[in-house]
C-alpha cells in the first residue's frame, strides 16, 4: 500500500482545546494517515495518528471453550448483590 504525502510529514502541532472542539475532523485526518502533536500550554502532551500495522484487533469469544477451571477452585469472597 503507498503510502500518503501526509504520512511522511512532520506532525501538526494542534491544541488540545483546539482537537477537541474538533474531534470529528481530526479524527478523519487521523483515518487518511496525518498525525498529530497535542498540545497544551505550549508543552507536548500526546501524539495521535494512525495505529502501526502491529497492532491487534481483540476478537470477543475467541478463546471460548479453550480455557478450563478447574473443579477444586473456590472464591473466598462472595458476589454481593
């Protein structure tokens, strides 16, 4: 897959105020590969962009009957409801 012109700049650097009076277009930025410096005071206090390709999707259920208990454990402490 190419890779975009937006993937090879220098990240924008936004504040946070900013990025969040705006969170809908930054993240639709983020889907088209730009990344992004947040800032606040002036300081850097996070970077967000697209998650690397090593990144694993948890799929619910998929160890399902795969992990068993065994009959002697017990729960010292009660569910109360």
């Amino acid at each position: 897959m190419p890779q975009s012109r937006q993937q090879t700049s220098t990240p924008r650097r936004v504040g946070v105020r900013e990025f969040r009076g705006n969170l809908t277009s930054f993240l639709k930025q983020v889907e088209d590969g730009q990344r992004f410096v947040l800032t606040s005071h002036h300081k850097v206090v996070a970077e967000i962009g697209p998650p690397s390709s090593d990144v694993v999707i948890r799929k619910p259920g998929a160890l399902r009957g795969k992990i068993k208990v065994a009959d002697d454990v017990t729960c010292s402490d009660p569910v109360v409801s």
